[in-house]
C-alpha cells in the first residue's frame, strides 16, 4: 500500500486529464536558471491554465511546490560523460525529487541501464512507498511495456526525439499497447499539435520550449525573418 501523500500538495496524475503541463525549466547557465525564476514561470503558467508543471532539479522543485497548487512533476536530468540514462537515473535522485516536493516523480524508464545498477521496478516501488506517482520517460512501444511492468503510473513519449522517433503516431500505438495513461511529450510547438495529440488518445500534452524559453521562442522569428531574400542592392 503507498504512503499517503504529504498534505498541501497537488492531486497527481489524475488531475492532468485532458490539460497542459507546461515544462517550467531553464538550462544551466542559460537566464532564468534560478529557484526564484522558476517559480515565476510556474506561476505564469498556472494563471494561463495550466493542469500541472513540469520542474527539474530538487531545488526548483521546492521553489515551485511553494507557489503553486496544481500537481508538480519532478525530475532530476544529471548529463554526464558516456551515460545515456540521465533522466532521474538512480533511486537516490529519484527520491531527492520526491522529498522536494514532487507530486509524481518522472524518470527514464527505458531498459538501458541505469547508473546506480538498480532495478526500474525497484525504484519506482521506493517512490511508492514515499507516497508519489511515477511517470515513465519512453521512447518506443516497447519502452512503455518495460514501463508499465516496472510498475509506472503513466508514460511520457519525452524520449521519442533522441531515439530518432517522432512522437505522432506513437501516441496512437502507446494507447493501444498499455494500459496505463500516455502523455505526449517533446516536440510540441502549437496549440493545434496539442489538440492533435488529446485527439490521438494521449491523457495530457506536456510543452516546455515552446511556452518558456524566450530564446528559443526569439530564435523561431528571427530564423524565420532571416530566411527571406535580402533588398536588392
């Protein structure tokens, strides 16, 4: 049986049905890679409608379990030399972003190995215990059935890109293969690809560069304005 979870937080997964989890994340080093931004940015999101967040790192985590209500999803990306699992990779990380504050805890949930040399199924029965939901990061068919006998609550198509996949029509696949909730992540630009992606089946739609990295939303002009022809000299 899992822990109840800790008063003042989110309602978890269910509360996700049918919305937006907008990805409150800003890459080390880049503006807006602090605690305190963070929090602003789930703010910004909660008042545009947003049904939950998406927040990396325990500290950011914390920042936005303080502002916010709606349902906070935590990972933890630790990239380092010759690893390809850093999506929360180890059951130590995993449950830092539980302690943060994390609602549902969000990991690679892929057969690679993992860094720690743990079990996937072993991992998510500990964030169980600690009274969290657990949503599997995915790249195939075959990922989210690893997934779902490791026990997830949910998966996430994040990993599709990396694995030179694209997410539409894997959506469609993913919700006839398992039974538990498919969230579509990782490629949406538009309003019309969310919608497009609750119309393939998928239980919510997670969006994150589109909605809060100006630079990159800056970028999409620019590299658009730039492609048309020069004056004539």
């Amino acid at each position: 049986m899992r822990a109840a979870a800790p008063p003042g937080r989110g309602r978890g997964l269910a509360a996700l049905r049918g919305g937006l989890v907008v990805s409150c994340q800003a890459l080390s080093g880049m503006p807006f890679d602090s605690p305190a931004w963070v929090a602003e940015m789930v703010r910004a999101a909660e008042l545009g409608g947003a049904s939950g967040v998406r927040v990396d790192r325990p500290a950011n985590v914390t920042a936005a379990r303080a502002a916010t209500r709606l349902p906070v999803v935590g990972v933890y990306k630790m990239r380092e030399a010759g690893r390809e699992v850093y999506i929360t990779p180890t059951e130590e990380a995993a449950l830092a972003v539980a302690a943060a504050g994390a609602d549902i805890v969000a990991l690679d949930a892929t057969a690679r190995p993992r860094p720690d040399g743990g079990r996937l199924a072993d991992t998510v029965a500990a964030l169980h215990r600690a009274g969290v939901e657990v949503l599997g990061d995915i790249a195939t068919v075959d990922d989210a059935l690893f997934a779902q006998d490791a026990g997830v609550d949910a998966v996430a198509t994040t990993l599709s890109a990396a694995a030179g996949a694209t997410a539409e029509g894997l959506v469609r696949r993913l919700v006839r293969a398992v039974s538990v909730p498919v969230l579509r992540e990782g490629g949406v630009t538009t309003p019309e690809e969310a919608r497009a992606a609750l119309e393939e089946g998928a239980f919510a739609v997670v969006v994150g560069r589109a909605i809060t990295m100006p630079h990159v939303i800056a970028r999409r002009f620019v590299d658009a304005m730039r492609a048309l022809p020069g004056p004539d000299p």
